[in-house]
C-alpha cells in the first residue's frame, strides 16, 4: 500500500496544470532578473543555494538551448514546515525559478506556486503556503519591473 501510494504522488508531481506554473514576462535580459531574483529572496530572508546554468550545460555536451538558467532558494522556516507535515515534500523543495529567453527579444520567468504541493504531498497548512506563495510573488514581481 505503501509502495503504491509513493508512487500515486511522484506521478501526481509530474502532471501540473497550468494554474499551478506561474509565467510572467521580464524587462530585463535571464542574468540581470536571476541577479535581481537573487537580490529580493535574500532581503526576504532566504538563502540561495545555487543557480543552474542549462544553456552552458548542453553547450558542454555539444546540445543548443536558448538562454536559461534556474535559482534555487530556500526560506528553512517554510521549508521545514512543510518537510514537518510530509517528509516527501522535499522532493519539490527548495524553491526554483526558471529564467529563459522565450524567443528573440523576449526573456519570461516560470516557477510552480509552493500551493500546488497541498494536494499532492497532503499538506494541511494553508496558511503556511499561501504565505510561500506571496513571497514567491512578491519577489518574482520586483526582479522583472
């Protein structure tokens, strides 16, 4: 049982609807809105952990790919609630958000609102998320403005 329960929320995990992933435009070109990503996520207290650099990675490998790069971030206070609620949660934490160059002149960001985990890792605090989701807006909103 609970083998396939583990199984139910990794499937779940991978089918998103659209309400659930955030797209919003930037003025700025993918490294000035991850810099300024990375600017607002530390004056709201949450420590940044990396940023991924997809395009330099399959150049690597010989691969093309438009400009992209992805910062994972991480508030431990939310975070650890939400581990606390359901250690699987984990699996979709830190927090990401992914700048890409979306065509010739146009740069949008993409992130998953930390709301969507309610259902999929059974988590009971909406207060708590609704809060994450604020601050993800909150930030995302200043880095593109």
């Amino acid at each position: 049982m609970k083998k396939t329960a583990f199984l139910f929320m990794i499937f779940t995990s991978l089918v998103f609807s659209a309400d659930n992933i955030i797209i919003k435009n930037s003025n700025y070109g993918v490294s000035q809105t991850i810099q300024n990503i990375k600017e607002r996520a530390i004056k709201k207290g949450f420590g940044v952990f990396t940023i991924i650099n997809h395009k330099g990675n399959a150049t690597i490998v010989g691969e093309e790919l438009q400009e992209a790069k992805l910062i994972i971030f991480s508030n431990p206070k939310i975070d650890a609630k939400m581990m606390q609620e359901n250690i699987l949660a984990g699996l979709d934490l830190p927090m990401k958000v992914l700048v890409y160059r979306a065509g010739e002149s146009k740069v949008e960001l993409a992130y998953k609102k930390a709301s969507s985990l309610k259902n999929i890792y059974n988590l009971k605090n909406n207060k708590l998320l609704s809060q994450a989701d604020k601050m993800l807006d909150e930030i995302t909103n200043k880095a593109i403005k």
